[in-house]
C-alpha cells in the first residue's frame, strides 16, 4: 500500500520535472497523460487492495479511509480524462504553444496536490496540502492571460485564502479543545480530535466546527461562499475547469465530512448535520436562481457544479448509510458528468469562437455526434434517468426522509424541478431554436482527442445509472461505518 | 493549560502586546496610505514575535524563540518589503477607492470588537476558567480577524486586499500562541512558508492584472457577473 502511495505521489513529480527539463509541447502533452494513466492505475490499484477500515501509515502520518482513498479514485479518473482532452484542447490555442509545457506542468502538479490532501492525517497539513491546491490552480485560471482569466485567477485565491483562513482558526480551535484534557502539547491528528471530542466543551466544539466549515466550504463551492466559482471554472480552458468541478471541489468536502465526524463524536451531530444541510439547500437555492438566467455556457456548466455540491452537501448532512453513499455515488458521477459537460461546452466554445450560448445555435446540425452526447450529459446533469445521477440523487432524498431535517428534502425536490427545467430549456434554445445569429457557422473539424474523452464519461455513466454495482455498494456501507 | 499557573506579571505582558497589535490593526483601519499599512502591519508582526518570545520564555517552550525569530524575520521583513516593492512598482501611494471614511471604518471595528470580546466570552465562560488571559485571547484573535475582513470588504485596492489577509493570518498567530503555545513546530513553519508562497503569488497575480486587465482595484474588475 506504502509503495502505491508513493507512486501516486512520485510518478507526478518525475512527469513534472521532465516535463519542464525537455520543455517541448507534444512531448509534455503525452507525458502528462502518461503520467495520468498511470496514477489512475495506482489509484484504482490501492482501492482494490487497501481492507476497507481506517489505517494509519508511515508514523502516524498517513491516514487511509475508505471515504479517502474515493476522493483519490475521482481526481485519479478526472486527472486522466482532463489529460487526454487537453491534448486535442490546448493545441488550439495557437498563441500560447511556447507555454504549453508549463501547462502541463502546472495540471501535473495540480492533481499531485490533490493525491497529497486526502491522505494527511494531520488536519493542519491537509489544511495547507488544500491551500496549494489554490495556489497552482489560481495559475491554470490564468493562464490564457486576458483580461477576463486575470481578473478570475484573482477573485478566485483572494477569496479562498479568506476562506481558508477560517478555517485555519477553526482547526486551531479543536487543538486547543484537546489541550484541556491532553496537556499543552500532543500530535494534531485526525483520530486525537475525534478522541477527545467528547469531552470537550460543546460550544468551543460548535465554533470549531462552523468555523472549518465556512472555510472549507468556500473551497467546495457551497454558498453564499461560491462567488469564485463561476468565474474560475469560466475562464480558465476546458481541462481545467473538468478538473477543478469534478476533482478539486470533492477533495476539500473530504475535510467538512471528517470534521462533521468530530463534532458527532463531540455529541454536537444534529447541529452540524443542520448546517451542513443549510448550506447544502442554500447553494440549490442560489444555482437554480442563476442557471434560470445564465448566457454563458461554461458559467451554467459552474452554477451547476454549485448545485451538486449543494447536494453532496446534503447527502453528507443526513447522514446515515443512505445518504453518505448516496453523498459518494454522486462525487463520483458528478465528475464524470461534469467532465463531459465542460468538454463540450469546451468543443463548442471554440467551434463557435464564443462563450455564449445564444451564439451556438443548431449544435446538432453541425455536430450530430458530439451534439448528441453533449445533449444526453445535459440531461444526465439534471437528474433525469436512466444515469448515474438519478441514482445517486435519490438515494440522498431517500436519506432526507429518514432525517431529521426533512424540510430539506422539499426545498431539493423543487430546486432540482427548476433547475432540470432551466438547464435543458437552454439546451433546447441551443438545438432546436432559431438558427445562427448573422449566420454564425461553426466551420471547426474537432479532433478525436476532444470527442474521445466524452464518450470515455458517457458510456461508464450510463453503466452506473442502469446498474449500481453492488461491490460499491459494500464499499460505501463500510466508508459509511468508518466516518460515522 | 499552562497559562493558568504562570505568574500575573507574565500575563500582564502578554495581555499588553495582544492589546497593541490590536491597536496597530486600528491604526491599519483608519488610514489610507498604503505606505502606513504596511508599517503597522510590520510592527504588529513584530509585536507578535515579542509575545512569541515571551510565551516560550514563560511558558518554557524552547522552540517558540524560532518561531519568534522567524516571525520577525518573514512577517515582520520580508513580507513588508516584498509588499513595499509591489506598492512601488505599481505607484500606488494611497487607497482612492474606499467605500467609507476612515471615522466610520473605525466606529464599525469597535462594534467588531465588542462581537468579538462577547463570543470570546461565551467560550471562555463554556471552559469555566475566570482567567481573563483567555478572554482577552480569544477576543484579539477574532478582532483582528473581522477587522482584516472589513478591510478587505472595504478597500478595493488589490494590495489593501493582500494586508487584510495578512492581518487575519496575524490574529490566528496571535491567538495560537497564547492558548496553544505548544502547537506542533513543524505546522507553524509550514504555514509561515506557506504564507511567502501565497504573497508571492499575489505580486505575480497582481502583474497580471495590470497588465491584462489594466487595473489592480476590484471597483473596475467588473467583467464577470451573473
């Protein structure tokens, strides 16, 4: 297990450092999905073997949980898919070939980053393995040096430093929680602040806890701390924005949902589940507004990813075995579906040179095939059987009913009714409306590399959706026991 | 908790440099030239690295005279002159862009104060200790971090932005070395470092900015809405 760990970690770092050591594009665009594949492998390789309980590596410094080692499958998965897209994206953007080996540099260490978190078990260091992820991906936002991507990259760190600074004092907090009763100084780790959670004064417990929350929670996405999201999964290019929605947003609800298990072993769990859950419905509330009336196609495809945050963050919140696998489930469908969606909202961007999808008129006329499959994954992303998501989503539901907080179980009900009827009637305008504006004609061939990867997200999505396997099923009940 | 038996003239002397680096995050608050900023915010960082010094005196804590030293040496130096360096070479002088004056900026921190010192004493009441070491802690400690958002949410100015940050950072430093003096070394350097990357970071972020988008004060960064 040590040595897989040490691949997921080391086979990056080589792809980085040769990548910048030879600094030819086609070479770092091959490399990198090389490098890709390979963590995918080791990935799915540490999954399979790993006992499915929680074990404590390398002198207490590494914690493997089964909730864990699924948030490294996800980034492992999106990694590779986002490696492959880049390939046929990035060589479109003429202007900025010199720098693409930086490009693929910074996407390597990026992912590196997000193998790094989930596996720290001192919550300080995961803090900070959280705050790198902010820093290299502020640079992937910015990348295309306009006016717009510079503007994002900024809005983007100042607010999740902000954010995280939060939570950073929260963790401070549960420290100084343990202090009372374990003396002034002993190792920050995940299991010590479970320990003595009970014992501890509940409402220090409770600020902690809102604390990393709110900090952790801007990092997620979930609102009102989502300002950033939109604009950092808009303007930076497509592979990033895949990499940002389906991987880095799941790593950091990885720290919400291990301090929530801190704060049940506290005896504080309704409390935190109700925030959570709060929040959760919040950001349901605040995409379904914003899709409704969203122009941009990367930016619904962003409003979006607030909307399945919201979820996961309700799926968490319930709690219970049904909704932490339904919560799981959907981290892992929502990457795939969320690839798809930003790998083609990407295709057509540069097919009609324009973000705004009241310039992409007819898509099916133009692009039958990757119309067809950009088409199912809107479906997909609202809910709607038979894919993965539907599955997932009612799982949570079913888990709301079984909750305490059973008002929110109405509230997502209704968002997901508006948000399926705003999302698919932009789809719509885009297919069947009124043709191209001034006979906007896409006239772009896309290249198998940019159409590839959408159907390697629809065909395991549609799989998932008709068919839950049950070793997954075994798998979630287990990670479910370990986080409660 | 140590701080508990240690003697009253010690406490005194922690509850005197947390008081003046709440003052300085004040001085912050109430003036708009950037060059003022940064010198408070050394100074406060200074000031931190005194009670960082006086805690592991106290308290016996060997290794918090590096972290003292260090304190110095990056929040205390380095950060201001790499700030410094970017205010010079982007000739900002002064915050224009304030959305209310410095009085009014002022009143609304004393009202953050007194939230702060009331949730400070809620918990110091949950812990049942009538030692007001920790009161007072806890209450620096949040201050300092609702002033530097407020500095933040009322200052458009891109370095304005980066100094409320660091302030926040500041109040967390403050605070930790008084009720958890004895958090693990390792962390506090990895956050100091980590701290030099995030400001770096900005500088290039904020080279970006006027080069592409022309200006570093978010009031005119209004491209991307809805």
């Amino acid at each position: 297990m040590g040595a897989l760990i040490l691949c997921l970690w080391l086979v990056p770092v080589l792809a980085i450092s040769l990548i910048l050591l030879i600094g030819r594009p086609r070479f770092a665009e091959y490399l990198n999905l090389a490098a890709a594949s390979a963590t995918l492998v080791a990935s799915l390789a540490l999954i399979l073997t790993a006992p499915h309980r929680k074990i404590v590596l390398a002198d207490h410094f590494l914690l493997l949980t089964p909730l864990g080692l699924w948030i490294v499958l996800c980034v492992a998965i999106v990694y590779a898919l986002a490696s492959l897209y880049a390939i046929g994206y990035m060589r479109l953007l003429t202007d900025e070939a010199r720098r693409l080996p930086g490009f693929y540099a910074l996407l390597c260490g990026f992912a590196l980053t997000m193998f790094i978190a989930p596996f720290m078990n001192n919550p300080g260091i995961y803090w900070i393995a959280i705050d790198l992820t902010t820093i290299v991906s502020a640079f992937l936002v910015g990348f295309e040096r306009e006016a717009e991507s510079a503007e994002a990259a900024w809005k983007y760190i100042i607010i999740v430093s902000a954010g995280l600074s939060l939570a950073l004092l929260g963790i401070v907090f549960f420290y100084w929680a343990g202090t009372l009763q374990l003396g002034p100084v002993y190792s920050m780790t995940w299991g010590h602040l479970r320990s003595i959670a009970a014992l501890s004064p509940k409402p220090l417990l409770l600020l902690a806890f809102l604390l990393t929350l709110v900090g952790f929670g801007t990092k997620v996405g979930l609102a009102p701390m989502h300002t950033w999201l939109p604009d950092a999964h808009s303007e930076g290019p497509a592979p990033v924005s895949a990499m940002l929605s389906g991987a880095l947003l799941n790593t950091a609800m990885l720290g919400i949902v291990r301090f929530l298990g801190i704060l049940k072993a506290g005896g504080a769990a309704l409390e935190g589940q109700t925030a959570l859950v709060v929040l959760g419905a919040l950001s349901l509330v605040i995409a379904g507004l914003f899709i409704v009336r969203q122009t941009g196609a990367k930016r619904l495809m962003a409003y979006s990813s607030v909307e399945h945050m919201g979820i996961v963050a309700l799926g968490f919140g319930f709690g219970g075995i049904l909704g932490i696998a339904g919560a799981m489930y959907h981290m892992l469908n929502h990457a795939l579906n969320k690839s798809l969606m930003f790998f083609g909202a990407g295709n057509m961007m540069r097919a009609y040179r324009s973000k705004d999808m009241r310039m992409m008129r007819r898509v099916l006329k133009f692009y039958p095939v990757t119309g067809i499959i950009w088409l199912l994954g809107a479906v997909a992303i609202t809910g709607a059987p038979p894919f993965g998501l539907f599955q997932s989503e009612i799982a949570i539901l079913r888990a709301g009913m079984a909750s305490p907080n059973i008002w929110a179980v109405a509230v997502m009900v209704l968002l997901l009714i508006v948000i399926f009827i705003g999302f698919l009637q932009h789809f719509r305008q885009m297919v069947f409306g009124a043709g191209p504006v001034n006979d906007h004609r896409p006239d772009m061939r896309l290249s198998p590399w940019m159409t590839v990867p959408m159907w390697l997200t629809l065909i395991p999505l549609t799989v998932l959706g008709l068919w839950w396997p049950p070793f997954l099923w075994h798998f979630f009940v287990q990670a479910a026991q370990v986080t409660r | 908790m140590f701080i508990l038996h240690i003697n009253p003239l010690a406490t005194s002397l922690f509850s005197m440099l947390a008081i003046i680096s709440l003052i300085l995050s004040f001085v912050m608050l109430g003036s708009h030239w950037l060059k003022n900023h940064i010198y408070a915010f050394a100074l406060e960082s200074w000031t931190i690295a005194g009670l960082s010094a006086a805690v592991g005196y106290f308290g016996h804590y060997p290794e918090l005279y590096v972290i003292a030293i260090l304190t110095a040496l990056f929040r205390g130096s380095l950060l201001p002159y790499l700030i410094l360096r970017l205010a010079d070479r982007l000739h900002l002088e002064r915050e224009f862009t304030a959305f209310l004056k410095p009085s009014s900026s002022l009143v609304l921190g004393t009202i953050l104060v007194i939230i702060a010192f009331v949730v400070g004493r809620r918990i110091g009441h949950s812990l049942h200790t009538a030692d007001t070491i920790i009161v007072l802690a806890l209450t620096c400690m949040l201050s300092l971090k609702l002033i530097g958002f407020l500095m933040m949410i009322l200052r458009s100015e891109a370095i304005s932005h980066i100094l409320g940050l660091l302030v926040i950072e500041n109040g967390i430093f403050l605070g930790s070395q008084i009720l958890v003096p004895g958090m693990p070394l390792l962390l506090e350097l990895v956050i100091l470092f980590d701290l030099l990357i995030i400001v770096l970071t900005f500088g290039m972020l904020m080279r970006y900015l006027q080069l592409h988008a022309g200006t570093t004060s978010s009031r005119y960064l209004q491209k991307l809405v809805g």
